[in-house]
C-alpha cells in the first residue's frame, strides 16, 4: 500500500513568506489597476519564487495495511449458567468469532467476564475498559457482548468509537420467582418471638395468578416450620429461637415449574439468641464453705438472677423459741416448687437432705420439670449417703447412679476421665490439682462419667432425662480450691462450664457440628464423646454433593477446612447432625435478577448506534457500514471498517530544482519586460 503528500520545508520563516505574499499582492493589485499589461507574468513570477523558497518536496510512503479489532465480550457470571444460556453463548461465540474472521484483515480479541469478587456480581464495564486500554481507538471496528444483560456496573460503560452491540441469552418466556428477606433483627431474646419482614417478588412472564405458596423456616438445619405467603406483599414471620448464641435460620420457598432457578429461593439468616435473664435457683440444706463457692459463681454473672435459699433452721429443731421472734424467712415451698418452677433455668440443691420441707409432691414435681426440658445438680455431701438422701425420693428415680453409703474421708486428687477428656464441661482440666478431702461412695447405671475421684469412683456424672438434664457432684470439697488449698485448682471454670452445659449452652453441647465461615472460607468443626472416623456431607448450592473426611484435632474434636467454589447456602450431615452455613448472601447478587434484558446496557449501546438483539432467533448477521451511520437492525449487526495502517518507509523528492526554478523566474521575468515594452 502506497502514498504520498507534498511536504514543505522552508528557506525562510513562515511569517516571511506570508508576508512577502501580501506585500507581492498589493504591488500586484495597483499594477492591474493601472493597467500594466504584464502584471500576470509578475504575478507567476512572484508566485514562483515564494514557491522555492517554501520548498515543496513530494513524500512517498511504504504502508502495511492494519487489520481491524473486534472485542467479543463474553458473560460466563453465574447467572449465565442458568438454563441453556451456557450453549447459547458457547454457539454465538464460536458462529460469530468465525464469521468474523472469514471477512479477512480482521482480528477478534476475547474478553471473558465472571463473577467478582465479593458479591459484586458481574462488572463487565471494568473488564472492557481494561482490555480497551490496549487497543489503539483507531483500529477498533466494533464490540459485541454475550450476556443477559445483568451487568452491575453499567453506568461504567467507557465511550467508544465504535459501534456496541448485546446479544441476550435466554428465551422470550423466561421467569423467576425470588424470595427477599427486607428486615431482620441481629440478636432476640430466646423465649420470645422474632419478626423476619419478607417479600416474594416475580420475575418476567411469570403466571399471572399464582398457586397457594407456602415460606418455610428452618433452624439449624431443623425440622421446618411452613407459613402461607402471596406474590408480591411483605409479611411477617414469627420464629423462637431454641438456643443461645448463633441460629442459623434457613428461608426456603418451594420451587414452581418453569422457574429460571431456585438459588433465589432460598436465604439465610443469622440471629444470635441471648437470654433475657438466667434465672437459678439454688437451695442449700446447710450452712458449709462450699455454699458460699456456688453463691458467688452465679452472682458474679450480670446476667444471672439468683434465689438463694440456706435452710439456717430445720423443722426437727425445738429450742423454745417463739415464731415471733425470729428473723428468718419461712422457706416458700409452695410458690418455688409448684406455681413458679418453670420460671428457673437450673435447679441446684447443695447438700440438702429430706428433712420433710419438701413432700413427695414437691420432689415429683421437679423429676416432671426436669423431664420438661429444666435442670437439676446435685452437690452432694454426707448427707446423701444417708437414708435421707434424695435419692430415696422421686428425684432419685430419674438419676443414673445409686449411693453405696459410703463417705470416704481421705485427701485425693480429681481427675478427668478418658470420657472427660472429650465432653466440653471438662475437657482441658486435668493438670495437677490440689487435693479435695472428701468423697460420696456411688455407683453409675448410666450417664456420663466426666471425673472420677478416689480409686477412679466416680466423682462427676452427667446426663440427659428426657428433654433436660441431670448432674452429679459426688463431692462438697470444691470450694477448696477456690481457697487455693494444695494450689488449687479451675474451680471456676469446672463450675460455670457445669452450670451452662446444665442451661443448655450451644457451645458446651457434647455433641455439635458447627461451622465458622469466613469469605468463602469455612472451618467446620465436630464435637463428640466417641472416637469413630467423621465423614460429612456436603451438599453445594449448585446441587452437587461433596465428601469431606473430618481429622481429629483433639479429644472428642474432629475437625475440616473447606473453601466453597461459589456463594450460597451449603448443608452439611455426618448422618446424625446437621447444619447450614451460608457463604456470603444464600442468594448472591448475581441471581437477584436472573431474566435477561438489555435496559441496563441501552443507554450505552445507544449511544454508538449500536443494537440490542435477542439470541433465541440465532445469531444475527455481520455487516459492514461507514462510521456513524446506523449499526444495527432486524436480524443484522454492523460493524465499522477502520483501514488503519503502519508506515514502514519514507522517502522525499524535490518537486523543482533551484537552477529550474531561477531559470524560470529570469524567463518570467523576460515575459512581463517584453509584454510591457511593446506597449
């Protein structure tokens, strides 16, 4: 490819030559207004001379044809899977980058868009700027994007030279069905309702009446709880929360025929669950060091609301004294036992005996409170060996041990069993301990041993009676290492991890599958009293299921890590247990509008004279049209020659030697004399 121009390179300044032009066509002007005869050979003459002395040259250039750059832009972002839309893109990708190229000297550069990170969903704005920073502006004939036109950062749009056009995915009777949670709370107080504010949204041509629809809510992965729902208005759910700390509440519509998918069904919620008040009651049936131990312990939590009752005078006691003159407070056997028992959290009787203050009645009606779901511990001391034990009572019909009888009084060091190792009320305990002085004598016929005393007796016993929970504590010497006695001992921590496990605290449950995310990061965690191999089931928002062999980390803990190849809600079952964790939103933004439409690239793609077509009629056909003129129409896209070239040599000849120009100029010269002589 050749071309040429004439150059100049001037003897003089420019503003000589104009200059001396004007002066040359004044001087002119006044010769043919006084009717010179040869004022047209001076005016060639001067023209000739300004002429050299701007010396022309002709330039010859060598160019090498440029090919033009189509940018193909394709939308691979998870909303692009839905359907058939991932062969829709993959066919007008391979049909256009074809056609393309079989029109010659024309070059396709292949841009692929994802997901960003963060649930940013699809940015494909940025990623054409950036691979449009590397494209001269002159060789560009045309950008063409596949997607469904759900792009999040379309106000991005750079401006372009060239013609854009989309090419949407998916069907002309696509629609979806999303579920949106508009509200709710970061923490409740357990034992009253919690208000989740939802909405159900369509999407498209969706049904225009709708069938009966049902919102289910489900708590760690629990049994769920259906409420009816309408299209398109808010309601309000009313959930409890069972436990303290995180519930993870799982939101889930049921899928209708013919929606787009069901990743928008579905949401997740984490509320953490705290107690209003923990209400304990603790009866002591005398006045020893260990009653102030436990006193202390609950009172010096804010949270818990403490009824203390010290039996300071029993009713076998006659010394004589009228009633009127004492100052202690009758024991209210009636209001605790019978009309406010289910208000308390823990039961804890510190070395009560029967002493005939609580009838059978009273004692059956804790066995039945326990067997509701509440918590008794028993601190014993002497007085259980006896035959006023409580085991001689209701209370004793619902507890896995017996009393032998025996009280072994020598020193000995509490120690956590292999079982105690891996139950959360005792594991990390065991260290060298100062020395308690005294043991009850029992015998176990079930529950959970988690420390044994004197000859490995069992010193702890923990268990579970029907929907609550039962506790032992075959000792009253505790309070000696709160004294530091022989050094001591974590009392405090025996003690309160004893009094939680009792008011159900999801941390200290023996038995758990938790899951602590973190980005698309999860470190799932396993708690248990056997030792057999863990193996979980993950299940993928996507449908597809995982195993996962859990490691054990320590006693009764097994434990995984697990990075998530997409956002979502994941379930995850070793059989037994079950749990959900959600990374990032249960529904990403890239599935908040999953319908295809090109309202949010319009304003961009009309701005080049671009077009917006549809592929479910199959890919358009690729024509050429001038710059600025229309680039689109019914079943066509255009796209814009640039004829850019690279000039690979230059050359320069003069247009008029000096010696012909000077010959020139004497001849003109001769002319006008000549012209004007003969006048």
């Amino acid at each position: 490819m050749n071309a040429s121009s004439v150059v100049f390179d001037p003897l003089l300044p420019w503003a000589f030559i104009w200059a001396a032009s004007a002066a040359m066509a004044v001087l002119l002007a006044l010769s043919a207004w006084r009717g010179l005869v040869g004022w047209f050979w001076r005016l060639a003459g001067a023209a000739l001379i300004l002429g050299a002395i701007a010396n022309p040259s002709l330039q010859f250039e060598e160019r090498d044809p440029l090919a033009d750059i189509v940018v193909l832009v394709t939308d691979t972002s998870a909303s692009q899977t839905i359907a058939d839309r991932p062969d829709q893109t993959e066919n007008a990708r391979a049909g256009i980058t074809a056609d393309v190229e079989a029109r010659g000297n024309v070059e396709v550069r292949q841009i692929t868009v994802g997901d960003a990170p963060d649930n940013a969903g699809t940015t494909a704005m940025a990623e054409l700027s950036a691979a449009l920073a590397e494209v001269p502006p002159d060789r560009l004939a045309g950008v063409i994007m596949l997607s469904d036109g759900q792009v999040h950062d379309a106000a991005l749009a750079p401006n372009l030279p060239a013609p854009m056009h989309l090419l949407l995915t998916g069907e002309p009777g696509d629609w979806d069905r999303r579920l949106i949670v508009e509200n709710a709370p970061a923490f409740a107080i357990l034992g009253e309702p919690v208000s989740l504010r939802v909405r159900i949204e369509d999407q498209g041509a969706a049904p225009a009446q709708p069938g009966p629809l049902e919102i289910a809510v489900s708590v760690d992965g629990g049994e769920a709880v259906a409420f009816p729902a309408r299209v398109g208005e808010a309601m309000e759910l009313q959930v409890s929360l069972p436990h303290g700390g995180i519930n993870v509440l799982h939101i889930s519509l049921a899928t209708e025929q013919g929606e787009l998918t069901d990743r928008n069904n579905q949401a997740v919620v984490q509320i953490n669950g705290v107690r209003d008040r923990l209400s304990v009651l603790l009866v002591s049936g005398e006045p020893h060091p260990g009653g102030r131990t436990w006193r202390n312990l609950l009172k010096s939590d804010s949270a818990v609301d403490l009824v203390h009752f010290t039996i300071l005078r029993p009713p076998e006691k006659q010394d004589g004294v009228p009633v009127t003159e004492l100052s202690l407070i009758a024991f209210p056997t009636r209001e605790l036992f019978l009309d406010k028992i289910d208000e308390f959290d823990l039961i804890i009787f510190d070395r009560y005996k029967r002493r005939g203050i609580l009838p059978n009645q009273y004692l059956d009606n804790i066995r039945a409170y326990v067997e509701a779901g509440g918590a008794l511990l028993l601190a014993a001391g002497p007085e259980f060996a006896t035959a006023n034990s409580l085991f001689h009572s209701p209370i004793g019909e619902m507890m896995p041990l017996v009393p032998s009888g025996h009280v072994i009084e020598q020193g000995f060091k509490p120690a956590v069993t292999e079982l105690g190792a891996r139950h959360p009320v005792t594991e990390g305990l065991d260290g060298d301990w100062g020395d308690w002085l005294r043991q009850i004598e029992i015998e176990t016929s079930g529950g959970q041993v988690a420390m044994s005393g004197i000859s490995g007796a069992p010193l702890l016993v923990l268990d579970r009676v029907g929907e609550g929970r039962v506790a032992m504590l075959a000792s009253d010497q505790a309070w000696l290492w709160s004294r530091g006695y022989q050094g001591g001992g974590p009392q405090m921590d025996l003690l309160r991890r004893l009094a939680h496990w009792m008011m159900k605290e999801p941390e200290l449950e023996e038995e758990s599958l938790s899951v602590n995310s973190v980005g698309q990061h999860m470190t799932i965690t396993r708690r248990s009293l056997t030792e057999e191999p863990r193996e979980l089931t993950i299940t993928r928002p996507d449908g597809e299921i995982e195993q996962l062999a859990l490691q054990e980390a320590g006693p009764g803990r097994f434990t995984a890590e697990y990075d998530g190849p997409e956002m979502g809600l994941y379930r995850l079952t070793d059989g037994v247990l079950a749990a959900v964790a959600a990374l990032g939103p249960a529904a990403p933004k890239e599935f908040e509008e999953t319908v295809a439409s090109g309202d949010k690239l319009a304003l961009a793609v009309a701005s080049t004279r671009g077009g917006v077509l549809a592929l479910s009629g199959g890919s358009p056909q690729i024509r050429w049209v001038p710059e600025g003129r229309v680039a689109a129409g019914n079943g066509w896209i255009g796209l814009t020659p640039r004829n850019a070239s690279v000039t690979t040599s230059v050359s320069l000849r003069e247009i008029m030697p000096a010696w012909l120009a000077l010959l020139l100029v004497t001849a003109l010269a001769l002319a006008a004399w000549l012209r004007e002589g003969r006048r």
